[in-house]
C-alpha cells in the first residue's frame, strides 16, 4: 500500500511551479502546508541548477526554497542498478531512469507532467 500524501516530483512539475503556472503553484503549495511529502532524486536537484537562469542570485535561492521542500533522495546502488535496468529494458534516458527509479524504490508514485517520458 502506498503511503498516503507522499510522492516523488519529476523537475518538470517543479520547473513549471517556479515558472508560475497556476496548476503547479497551487499544486507546490500543498507541500507548503504540508498536506503532502515531497521527495526528490538528486538527479532532480541537478537538472533545476543546471538552468542558466540559476546564475542569479535571486534565481538560485528561489530553487533552493523550492527544494528545501522535499527530501533529496540520493542515487545508492540500489537506485542505480534498478535505473540502469530500466533503461536497459525500456529504452529511458539515464536521467528519467533515475528519477523512476527513485520513485520505484520508495514505492511512491512519480508526479511528472512528461509521461510519455516514461
């Protein structure tokens, strides 16, 4: 049985949350008031820093708020053989593999707005 009210974000929802989309905002928010527990792969954390737009200060600290929401989970070597797995045997880039993996492994479900990626 999943637990209730926790899920693994892909950086498509958090990325479209800092660009202000109405859905994702109000979405983020839960976390906020936290109705919801967040986590996030680290592949995760990466993919929001590498923005160009992070080289400001401001920016980055916005990602940084927005991370500090989730608990980071971190590629071990259990993630990483289920990813490689994963992209093995379904064709996912090593970033989304990763990202499913993380999911997988924490028996969570991966909130993504990309599913065709998966």
């Amino acid at each position: 049985m999943l637990p209730i009210g926790e899920r693994t974000l892909d950086s498509d929802v958090l990325i479209d949350h800092l660009r202000g989309y109405r859905k994702y905002v109000g979405y983020i928010s839960r976390y906020e008031r936290g109705e919801l527990k967040g986590y996030v792969s680290t592949i995760t954390v990466a993919e929001l820093l590498a923005a160009k737009r992070t080289r400001e200060i401001a920016e980055r600290r916005k990602v940084e708020k927005l991370l500090s929401l989730f608990t980071i989970v971190p590629v071990d070597i259990s993630i990483a053989t289920l990813a490689g797995e994963l992209r093995r045997d379904y064709g996912l880039n090593l970033p989304d593999a990763i990202v499913a993996a993380t999911a997988m492994s924490l028996g969570l479900v991966l909130v993504t707005r990309n599913i065709r990626h998966y």
